[in-house]
C-alpha cells in the first residue's frame, strides 16, 4: 500500500507541474498577442498612446497597461469638449480583452483536453 501511494502522489505532483507550465506558457502567449492587439488598435493621432502599451510580469500573472494611464478612460469611453458637446469613445480597449479571454479559455481547453 506504501508503493502505491507514493506512486500515486509523484504521479500528481509531476501532472500538476506539467499544468501549471503550460498554464504559464499559455498565459505568455496569450498577453503577447494581446500586446501587440492594442499597439495595433489603439487611436493613432499622435502614435504615442498606441506605443505606450506594456506588459509587465507579476507574481499573479502579467498586466497590461499604457504608459499614458490617464487616456486610456478617456479615449475608450469619449468625453466632454472644452466649449461643450462630446467626443464618441473609440473601443480599443474592451474588445481586446475579450478576444484575449476567448483565446486563453481555448488554450486552457486545448491543453487540459
């Protein structure tokens, strides 16, 4: 009965290794992808915004944001003019979050099936 057990828990414990790798290597591919979604769809008026997206590793995972935080809500969601009226918002930001949720959610699948 000893035998089995420790074979039982080696067994687990290298699968589990194997899944959280691939979960890392999915989680690695998936943000690149999406890096470079919002380089490319990002409002171009003066190509700093756009090139201001980074990734940056953390402990939980990596995050996403632009350099030039203080656009992102303005330029996604519109705002009022100086003399009055508004400008429309230009969806950059939500739209590549859930392709970036789709496509992790399909890599998780794919490499858990």
């Amino acid at each position: 009965m000893i035998d089995i057990s420790l074979e039982l828990a080696n067994r687990l414990a290298a699968y589990t290794e194997d899944v959280k790798e691939g979960l890392e290597q999915s989680v690695d591919e998936v943000t690149k992808e999406a890096l470079e979604k919002l380089k490319a769809t990002s409002p171009k008026h003066k190509k700093k915004y756009a090139k201001s997206w980074v990734r940056k590793k953390t402990p939980q995972g990596y995050i996403l944001h632009n350099k030039r935080y203080y656009l992102t809500h303005l330029l996604e969601n519109g705002h009022a003019k100086r003399g009055g009226g508004r400008v429309a918002g230009i969806k950059h930001i939500g739209p590549v979050e859930e392709e970036t949720i789709q496509a992790f959610e399909e890599k998780v699948r794919e490499y858990l099936g």
